[in-house]
C-alpha cells in the first residue's frame, strides 16, 4: 500500500486530533472510539502508542 502525501496542515491536524484523543477519556467520544477501533474489532493506540505515532509523523 503507498503512502499517502500529506499537506502541511493536514498533518497538523492529524498530530492534533492524536494529542486531542491522547488526553481525553476516548470512550466518552462513541462516534470517534468507533473509527479508532474499526467497530471494536482491534484495540484503540494507548498514550505510549500515540506517542511514538507523532513521532513517527513528525519524522
């Protein structure tokens, strides 16, 4: 699968919506928690997992 280019402020707002997600209390946002678990049919990123995916981004 190729990756996707993004603009700069596509990716800012992605890093955002991660940090958003990181701390806050995600199964409170049933819409989102949703998306983040592909229907509850894997485990949404931890904080430490969310964490090295920034990294990652901003890389």
């Amino acid at each position: 699968m190729s990756r996707p280019e993004l603009s700069y402020r596509e990716l800012a707002t992605i890093l955002a919506a991660l940090r958003l997600w990181q701390r806050t209390d995600n199964r409170a946002h049933i819409e989102e928690s949703v998306i983040a678990t592909d229907c509850e049919t894997m485990l949404a990123l931890d904080n430490d997992e969310i964490d090295a995916l920034c990294e990652r981004l901003n890389a």
